[in-house]
C-alpha cells in the first residue's frame, strides 16, 4: 500500500473529478495516528504535510498535491503547516459508518 502524490494536477482533471464540490477539512499543526478505511482522494489548499505509513517511508506534500491514500492504511501524521483539504472517501456514508464499526468491534 503506497501513498500516491501527484504534484500541481491539472486544473482540467481537478475539475472532471468535481473536487471544489467535495467537502473540506482542516487540521491545526500537530502530529497523531490514523488509519484510513477506505480509499481517500484528497486535494490540498493549504499547508504542509508528512505522513509515514506504519513501518514504511515518510510521504510529503503540501499545497497543491493531489494525494491518494489507500484504504487500510495506519499512519502518523505530522502537520507541519496547518492543513486545509478537499477530500473525497470512497464508498457511501453507510459502508463507511460500517466499516468503521467493524475495526472498532476488532479493538475491544
């Protein structure tokens, strides 16, 4: 599983893919675990980011950067700039919600 990065895309697949339309997130600088459970296409406006799969090789980006992250994947994030993003998940909010429950389920 690898983080893809596409430096500066083209405004033209921006844009067939409907990204000013996905929803935005934001995130203060700081460093935390996550795991992403499903595929997450994500935009970035603004900041500087390093991500580090768990037991892999750091991936940066920043503003600009298309970035592709599969799903399953557990991570450390480092927000070294504050980040702003479009994102979009792959699925619906019901597979999401269960696919959620079913990792949370697999801790306790």
């Amino acid at each position: 599983m690898q983080i893809q990065v596409q430096h500066n895309p083209a405004e033209t697949q921006l844009n067939s893919l409907g990204v000013s339309k996905w929803p935005t997130w934001q995130k203060e600088v700081s460093v935390f675990d996550w795991v992403f459970h499903e595929e997450e296409q994500a935009y970035i406006l603004e900041g500087e980011c390093v991500v580090t799969p768990i037991g892999g090789i750091a991936v940066s980006f920043g503003k600009g950067d298309f970035v592709i992250f599969p799903a399953g994947l557990k991570v450390k994030w480092e927000v070294k700039q504050p980040l702003h993003k479009h994102y979009r998940l792959d699925g619906n909010a019901l597979t999401q919600a269960w696919k959620r429950l079913k990792a949370a389920l697999k801790l306790a």
